[in-house]
C-alpha cells in the first residue's frame, strides 16, 4: 500500500510539471515561484463592497387577551361525543 501511495505522489508531480511544461510556465517548473516580487506591486484586487445586510423582520405582537371566555358545558360534551365517535370509529 505504500509503494502505491508514493508511486500515486510521483506520478501526480510528474504530472503537474508537464502541465506547468505545456503551458509556457518554464520558470515555475525550475524554480517553484509562483509570483515573482517584482510582478507583486503590479496587481493590486479590485476592492469587492461589502453586501448589504438584510433588516430584521418586525415581529407584530398579538394582543394578549385579558379575558378568558368561559367555555360552554355544551360545547364540551359534543367535542366529547365527537371524540368517542372517531374511536368507535377506528376500534
């Protein structure tokens, strides 16, 4: 496994100098220099402005009721009796 690690490494310089070869890049197949100094001060990136930041979302806060409805004895045994209905219903 290892003979085939090293030979993997090799073979993936050798192919990167070729590359580098083909392409004109002579000096950095030699050398290994990316960016010559005297090229450094030459290029400056063009400054990229920042992107705005979006504006938080307003949180509409719903009015607490203050007064609970009483709830109807009525109203409670027909949700019962829906209630018992639907597990019949399922059973």
């Amino acid at each position: 496994m290892i003979e085939i690690g090293i030979f993997c490494v090799i073979l993936l310089a050798a192919g990167y100098w070729a590359t580098m070869f083909v392409m004109g890049r002579r000096d950095d197949v030699i050398h290994g220099k990316f960016v010559r100094a005297e090229e450094a001060g030459d290029f400056a990136p063009a400054a990229m402005p920042a992107p705005p930041f979006p504006k938080r979302p307003v949180k509409i806060v719903q009015p607490a009721i203050a007064e609970a409805k009483p709830v109807n004895s009525a109203a409670l045994e027909s949700l019962l009796a829906a209630i018992q209905q639907d597990l019949k219903s399922v059973a």
